[in-house]
C-alpha cells in the first residue's frame, strides 16, 4: 500500500466499470482495491460528473483504530480492516475522510491511528425521463400537476 493515503484519498475496487472518457492515474493499494493519486473525492466527482456518470455517497461512516510502530504500515491495517468490514456491502469505491495519528508516550511510542471513511459508488447516470416518454395516460396526470 503506498504511502500517500490521507484525508479524501479515493479507493476504486479493481474491475469497477467507468466511462471510457475518464482518464486519472492510479496504483495499486490493498489486495482488490487501487488508489486514486492526484484527485480528491471533489476533483474525481467532478470528473465523473463531466463524463455524465453519477459518484454518489453512501450513507453513514466507518471507522478503524489500530495501534503500532510504524504510522504507515498501521495505516495501511486500519484501511485494511475497513474494507474487510465492508467487504459485502455493495459498493465500488471509499473515501477517506478522516486519519488521526498520535504517538502516545504511555505506551512506549506505540501509535494509534484511526481512520474514517465512506463507502461510495460510481455508476452510469439513468436518463431522465421526458413527459413525451410516458404513456398518454400517465401525461395527463403529470399535466395537472
């Protein structure tokens, strides 16, 4: 896992479809999942948006406090265990939205790093529907209202 994740760092589940127009660049971070280097969830949204896709937030956030020695490889288990928390869910992407790391005294320099994130999930926009596309019936009743 590299060593660039921080607050709204994007994880996208490999084999996740995506429009063809949608270029960024990515790497490889935990097993399935690959990392998003140079846009934050606001710059991919945008991007996804401008593409005519929808990048939506699932609701609620999921956390993770590890302790170790090494704030990147504690890092890297707390992200870990998150996506192995959400591993049924049915999504395609996370946002990081908080990482805390602080080195405690009491215990001898042991961090404790605690992460929180938001699953997400990018998919093709549904087209709206025009009235002309409804049945005459139904045209009526959204006439009047």
């Amino acid at each position: 896992m590299p060593d660039t994740i921080k607050t709204g760092t994007i994880l996208i589940k490999e084999g996740t479809l995506l429009p063809e127009v949608l270029r960024f660049e990515s790497e490889p971070c935990a097993l399935g999942w690959r990392l998003v280097k140079n846009l934050d969830g606001y710059g991919l949204g945008r991007k996804i948006r401008e593409a005519g896709w929808t990048f939506s937030r699932r609701a609620g956030e999921i956390g993770a406090t590890v302790f170790g020695l090494d704030e990147q490889k504690t890092l890297r288990r707390a992200v870990e265990q998150i996506l192995a928390n959400l591993e049924a869910a049915e999504f395609n992407s996370l946002e990081i939205m908080r990482v805390a790391s602080e080195a405690s005294k009491r215990f001898l320099g042991v961090r404790c790093v605690t992460v929180s994130a938001q699953s997400r999930d990018i998919h093709e926009s549904a087209p709206l529907f025009r009235a002309k596309d409804l049945p005459v019936r139904d045209r009526a009743r959204s006439a009047a209202a």
